[in-house]
C-alpha cells in the first residue's frame, strides 16, 4: 500500500530555490515546477533503505529523469522507448535523501530511473561514488575523494512512477509493474513515489 512521505529536497540543480520543504502529501507548493524521487520510497529489497531502527543502510543512489511524454500516444513498447527523452541526471546522493529535478515542464510525463549503490567504506553518511556532468555512470572515489576512472555497478535500478494501478495482482499488490508517469505541475514538487525494481 502506497504511503505519503515527508519530502526533502536537496539543493543539488542550478536554480533550485526550494530547499527543504515538506508535505504528507504528493505535492507540495514551492517557487519551481519539480519533479522529485525519495529514496524512502524505494522497495524493501533496495540497497538504499531504512533499517528496522530507523537508520539508513548505506550507500547512495543517482536519479536520471526521463521525459516520456510521447511515449503515450501509442501502445507498441519498442516504439515508446525510442520516445522517451533523457533530460537530465542528478549528483550521486546519500541514501535516505532526496533529488528534486528543476528541469520538470509542466503538463509533460515523466518516470526516473534511479542507480542504487551499496556502501563501500562502512560509513553510512558518506557518498562512495561519484559522477561526471550530466551522466548516470559512476565511477568510485580515492582515499583523498577524488574520482577515479574506474567503474562502479549499480547494486539495483528501479523505475519510480507517478502511480501504479493498484487493483492489478501484477509486482506484489504495487500494480502494473510498467507503472503511469509522474505529470509535472507548474510551481509544484511531484514525488514518483512508485519505485519498481529494473534489475
């Protein structure tokens, strides 16, 4: 069963005014039209998840939102995907953050595909990759917190959804697990709060 969370939104974008705002709702009134993803949302078998004590596992995750507003004028999947369009990908954040992206246009559709990262050095507080602009690849960081060149895998990656269909049986009660997308409103954050699992 879908739940309201609080929302913080990090100040990770050029422009992002908004920074710490909260709601129980989905949406929430700020200065920018956002759309926004929690790692509090993310499935019980992510790496980026809360334990039972309430503290973050670990690790860190990296958001690419994805404009998929033509996909919907037609039915064929090959079709939809050669639709969707890669706006913009975020920071690599800590787990039990949040990324809001300001680069939303409102009345479009919107999914984002979210890298989960485990944690590599045993500090839950600290961010263990790192990303070059605009790009979902991460590589790892030195001892001194410097990028590398070499690769990092994601652990999992989700599809976070504006809503899922939730009298279907299909993902485990969640609904269709191609969930609906995220519809952008102008001076409002929008939460894909429906996070499936990819891989």
């Amino acid at each position: 069963m879908p739940r309201a969370t609080a929302i913080l939104t990090l100040c990770l974008l050029p422009g992002f005014l908004a920074c710490n705002s909260s709601s129980n709702t989905d949406t929430t009134t700020d200065a920018k039209t956002l759309i926004a993803v929690d790692s509090e949302d993310f499935p019980e078998s992510a790496a980026c998840r809360r334990n039972a004590d309430g503290t973050v596992a670990g690790g860190a995750f990296v958001g690419e939102l994805i404009d998929v507003t033509g996909r919907l004028t037609t039915t064929t999947a090959y079709i939809n995907a050669l639709k969707d369009f890669r706006v913009r990908a975020s920071q690599p954040v800590a787990c039990g953050d949040s990324i809001g992206f300001a680069d939303a246009v409102p009345n479009r559709s919107y999914e984002v595909q979210v890298m989960v990262y485990p944690d590599t050095d045993g500090d839950p507080n600290t961010v263990d990759i790192c990303t070059r602009d605009n790009s979902n690849v991460a590589v790892a960081k030195d001892a001194d917190g410097n990028c590398t060149t070499t690769f990092v895998s994601p652990s999992e990656t989700l599809r976070c959804h504006g809503w899922v269909d939730e009298s279907s049986s299909n993902n485990g009660g969640l609904g269709n697990p191609n969930g609906q997308p995220a519809i952008a409103i102008e001076f409002r954050t929008v939460t894909a709060h429906y996070c499936i699992p990819e891989s």
